[in-house]
C-alpha cells in the first residue's frame, strides 16, 4: 500500500479545488485526491476533520491534510511548505 504525503478532499465544481490539483500536479506532488460528492466514505472522513457537515458553503474546500496538519482552502505558500 503506498503511503501518500497529501490527502485532499474536494469537488470537481469547486475551482479552489480545481486549481490546487493542477498546482499539485505541476510540481509533481505525492497526493491522492477524494471526490466527497462521488466517495461517501471520504466525505465523512471531510466533515470528521472540518468538524462540519456543512463543508462547502463554509469554503473549506479544498481539505488538504499532511500527517497530522490540515490546511482548509488553496494557499500556494502553505502548501508549498510540505511539498520541498
């Protein structure tokens, strides 16, 4: 089983979503992705971890969680922080 670096959980309607996975594809980063509209099980695994049912309206997305850190939204320096 390979262990990956980042989790993120998003939704392909959410551009902040949509551009951190571009973003994380361009520097090659070592990340599996969740869809929370498609995948029932990442999606409860999301609200555990925001602490929120209510995860889109409350733009938390995207989810990004490194180890024990969980970054909400797309912020290219935070980001950028676990992927060096």
């Amino acid at each position: 089983m390979t262990i990956h670096k980042l989790k993120v959980f998003c939704t392909p309607f959410c551009p902040k979503c949509n551009e951190l996975l571009i973003y994380l594809n361009k520097q090659n980063a070592d990340y599996v992705s969740f869809d929370i509209d498609k995948d029932d099980k990442a999606r409860k695994e999301a609200i555990k971890i925001a602490g929120t049912d209510d995860i889109e309206s409350l733009d938390k997305l995207p989810i990004v969680v490194v180890g024990d850190k969980v970054l909400y939204g797309f912020n290219k320096k935070e980001i950028d922080k676990y992927l060096r």
